[in-house]
C-alpha cells in the first residue's frame, strides 16, 4: 500500500520569510547547475503572467473582454514550476483559471489575448474565451469551465496512454490541474479510483489557495489536508509550497516520474494564495483584512525578486529591465488581439462540430423556419 506522505514546505501560512528559508533548503537540495540563473528564467516567467493577468484584468473592465474570467494572480510560481516539470510530450488539463498555463506550456502571448477578446486570431479562434484556452500542437486540452469537468477526460487521457505504449522514463504522462473546492466533488473520487485500480501514468495537482470562491477549505472539507484525500484510493499525495517554484518543479517532477515509470498515479497539493477575488468581478469581501494581509505577504513575485537580488543572481536595474521587457511583450499582445478580426454571423456554426454532421443546425436568427415551394 503507498501511504500518503507530505513535504511541510507549504503547510500553516507561510510567510515570505519563511518561503525564502524553504526555497534555499529546496535548491540545496535539488536544484541543478546554474540554478541562479535557471531562477531569474523562471522570474522573467512569474512577471510575464503577472504582468497578463493584470493587463487582462484591465482589459476585462474595458469591456474588451466578456464573459467569466479568472486570474492566476498570487498562483505564479505553482504555474512555472508545474509547467518546467511537464515535458513536450505529455498532456494536460486545467480548470478556468488557465492563462497563466497556456502562457508557460508554449501557446502565444497574442493569441491567448486575442482569445480572451473573442478574436478568431485567438487559441481557440474566440469561440472558448477565458476558461477554454486550447491548443493540441502543445498539448494542453483545455481549459474547462465546469467545476470538476476536466477530471474524467484527463482520466480517460491517461488510459488511452496505457494503451499507446509501455511504462518507462520517456512514457507520456498526463496533469490534471484543479482548484481546492473540486475535491469535493464526485468527479474527482471517481476519477481518482479508476486511477487507482487501472494503474493510470496521471498526476493530480490540487491548486489549495485556502478558498473555493468564497468559502475556506476548512469549512467545507471534512478532510482540509487535500493531499490526503488519494489515500482511501492508495493513491500517494504530497503537500508543498505553492509559492515556491523550485519545490512545485521538484514535487511534480517526482510525482510525473512515478507515474510514467510504474503507472503509479498521484495527488499532489499546492499552497498558494490567492491575491484577488475568485473571478474579475468578485470583491471578496469575504476574505478578512489579515487574510488579505497575510496573502500579500506570501506573493511569490516580489519573494522571489528580492531573493535574487539578495544573492546576487540580480540587480535592481536587470529586474527593471526584465520588467520593461515583459511589458513591451503584453502590450504586443493588447496590440495583436485588438486588430484580430471578429466573428462573423455567417461562421456562427463553424467548428461546432469536429467532422461533419448530417442535419446540423445552420439557420440564423431571423430565417425562416420552413421555406415554402
């Protein structure tokens, strides 16, 4: 029986100093040749989706963007290191708050926010939007806007893998990205049991960031430990710290390992924070001043930005400079999706289906129903 086990890097309410202490013991003990460097990479990274997701957010009040959307901001140093875990070959599955992985997983800058302003230059040609970032080139399946929607494909997934070919370092594994409020779904332990008794090349990856919308984990989960929730199915679940990038990389490079060499499937959970409301509209005035506080604190892009600076790896004037670069990246991004052409009402139809379908709707509104002789 696989026990579940815990890195204590994310447990409690860590603060940036205390995240700095966990970061230099996890790159002592992990980190390859040329960390410093590799560090201000993944840096320039964290400031790229922050940079997004805030320009997304003012792109959103500007009404350019309609519908839901959900932002990565406080969750960037989870995204890179999921991301810099995953290989080129291997698939991956989000909830809605996916721009931030459709950024690091290759997808372009532009045509992520072309996609959020409903551009046919977009990912998805404007037809998904923000929770439907999709892109099979790199692998990632989307991008779902049901709570808990992406658990089964993902699952499904991982056993057409089984069938592809055998375990072994170089198999293809998949990722099933979700929130800490999916975990109370039935989706979810179904999904995870299947994993189980099929013996699926699939690692599970809970984003805790302590509140799904506006309810803590606390008090909607007879278990808030969520790593531990695989262990009814001897699956092996791993608590780190979100915040950190190096010790996500090394969590999930353990727990994809596992799974693409003995089909041994994984829960893995992430502490995080969460800096906004669950979405662009959502005030959260539910969350108390100090929980605010205490999230601001553990922002992973100014933790990190300093670190560097302090050990050298930086300076203010490069960290400006990275800073000047990635903001010439996301107004290229405004530029491109702003001249991207819309819709039309004649391509309402389009790619509603994958192949063609025998008596499929066409009619627009305002046709006649029944065209007399």
């Amino acid at each position: 029986m696989n026990e579940s086990r815990t890195a204590k890097a994310g447990a409690g309410t860590a603060t940036a100093a205390a995240r700095q202490q966990d970061s230099d013991t996890t790159a002592a003990a992990g980190a390859s040749p040329g960390a410093d460097g590799q560090l201000v990479e993944f840096y320039r990274r964290m400031v790229l989706i922050r940079k997004f997701e805030l320009t997304a957010d003012q792109m959103y009040k500007r009404a350019k963007i309609g519908g839901y959307c959900h932002l990565n901001l406080g969750e960037e140093a989870s995204v890179v290191g999921l991301m810099e875990a995953l290989r080129p070959a291997d698939y991956l599955f989000t909830n809605y708050r996916d721009h931030g992985y459709a950024l690091m997983r290759g997808m372009d800058a532009g045509k992520v926010m072309a996609e959020l302003f409903g551009k046919t230059s977009g990912v998805s040609k404007g037809r998904g939007g923000s929770m439907h970032m999709f892109d099979t080139g790199v692998r990632m399946l989307g991008g779902y806007g049901i709570v808990g929607g992406q658990i089964p494909p993902a699952t499904g997934a991982a056993l057409a893998l089984t069938y592809r070919g055998a375990p072994g370092p170089d198999a293809e594994a998949v990722m099933c990205q979700m929130g800490d409020g999916t975990t109370n779904i039935g989706a979810f332990h179904e999904s995870l049991n299947l994993a189980a008794v099929w013996s699926l090349p699939i690692v599970y990856v809970v984003i805790n960031n302590r509140l799904g919308m506006g309810t803590t984990v606390e008090k909607a989960a007879g278990e808030p430990e969520l790593y531990k929730r695989g262990a009814s199915y001897r699956i092996p679940g791993v608590r780190a710290d979100g915040g950190d990038v190096l010790a996500v990389r090394q969590a999930a490079t353990e727990a994809l390992d596992q799974a693409r060499e003995q089909r041994l499937p994984a829960l893995l959970e992430l502490m995080s924070y969460r800096l906004r409301g669950h979405s662009v509209v959502d005030p959260a005035r539910y969350r108390s001043a100090a929980d605010l506080e205490t999230a601001q604190e553990a922002d992973p892009v100014p933790a990190l930005r300093a670190r560097l600076i302090a050990g050298g790896a930086l300076d203010e004037d490069r960290a400006a400079e990275i800073e000047t670069e990635v903001d010439g990246e996301v107004a290229a991004a405004v530029a491109f999706a702003e001249a991207g052409p819309d819709p039309t009402p004649d391509q309402l139809f389009d790619y509603a289906y994958a192949t063609p379908v025998a008596n499929a709707p066409t009619a627009l509104p305002g046709d006649r129903m029944v065209v007399l002789p």
